[in-house]
C-alpha cells in the first residue's frame, strides 16, 4: 500500500512540475514566430492529416467523427485539440493564433459543438472563419447569430477541396513535424 501512495505522490509531483512549463508547440512558435492557422474538418483533407505542418504555420485537427457534432461536440473536441498537440489549456496559445478555419456541413444538423470548440481556439471570434455547404442551410442562421463576428464562407459539399487548398497555402503534407 506504501507503494501505492509513493507512485500516486511522484505522479503529482510531475504534474505540478509542468505546470507553468512551455508545451513543445509554444516553444516551436516562438523560436520561429509563427502565428499558427487552425484548421477544423470531419472530412478527408487529401494528402494531411492531424498534426503540426510548416514549424507550427499550420495546426490541423481532423475532426474523427461526424458525431461531434453533437451537445459533446466541443468538449471532445477540445480534448482531442489539447492531445494532439501536446498542450495543457486552449487558451496556453491562443493569443498567437492568426486565424481558425472550420468547415460544418450536414452532421452539425442544427448543433454548435465543433464551431463553439472553433471559436475557443481562436480565442475571439474575429479570428473564426466559417465554411458550410448547403446541407448546413438550416445551421447557418444559428451559426450566425451566435457568431456575428465569424467570416462565413460558402463552399462546395463536404469541403474537402476549400480545406486542402487552405492547408496547401499554409503549408505542404510533406513539411509535417508532429
């Protein structure tokens, strides 16, 4: 039982020893100054998957499943945000993010988890751009109400091609780091 305790308090000890520490994508922004882009989708993103592109110029979180979409949408998805890369709290770089794309189509059927966790990463709406196609006709007035600052951008069905040119512009598949 002393064994327990002993693992259970050096657990601990490690745990407040981070906190406060750089996470390896805040140490990568600043040595390099870049300001990253998020980009959102539940859709394939030919040729990128999640991860780190371009020393931190591109952040790309591939949402898994249509089903975000729902009321856990943004606790999910934040959760997979902070996992994937490497951070302790959304907000630990959100002041240097340059902007957040995200793409909702016909699997947020009127729901705003993944634009809500979107907006989080932002940090300020200003910084939220949205793309839909015409299966989110029905989302989109909720979407602009509650985002009247977010940039709203009309896009082919599933968004496949508008979120890979994005990533494309920012930064090639192959300049992958993490």
């Amino acid at each position: 039982m002393a064994d327990f305790f002993k693992k259970f308090k050096e657990i601990e000890e490690q745990k407040q020893a981070k906190i406060g520490e750089k996470s390896d994508l805040e140490a990568m922004l600043e040595k390099n100054g870049n300001e990253p882009v998020v980009v959102l989708t539940y859709n394939r993103t030919e040729g990128y998957d999640t991860g780190i592109y371009g020393d931190g110029k591109l952040l790309l979180l591939k949402i898994k499943d249509c089903s975000y979409a729902d009321q856990d949408a943004k606790k999910e998805i934040m959760e997979d945000y902070l996992r994937a890369f490497g951070l302790n709290d959304p907000l630990e770089i959100a002041d240097k993010i340059k902007e957040v794309h995200v793409y909702i189509g016909k699997a947020e059927r009127g729901k705003l988890g993944s634009v809500e966790a979107a907006a989080e990463i932002a940090g300020s709406p200003e910084k939220l751009n949205i793309y839909y196609c015409t299966c989110a006709k029905e989302s989109l007035n909720a979407f602009r109400e509650k985002f009247p600052e977010a940039s709203f951008y009309k896009v082919e069905c599933g968004g496949r091609d508008e979120m890979k040119n994005i990533c494309k512009d920012i930064a090639k598949p192959e300049e992958k780091n993490g």
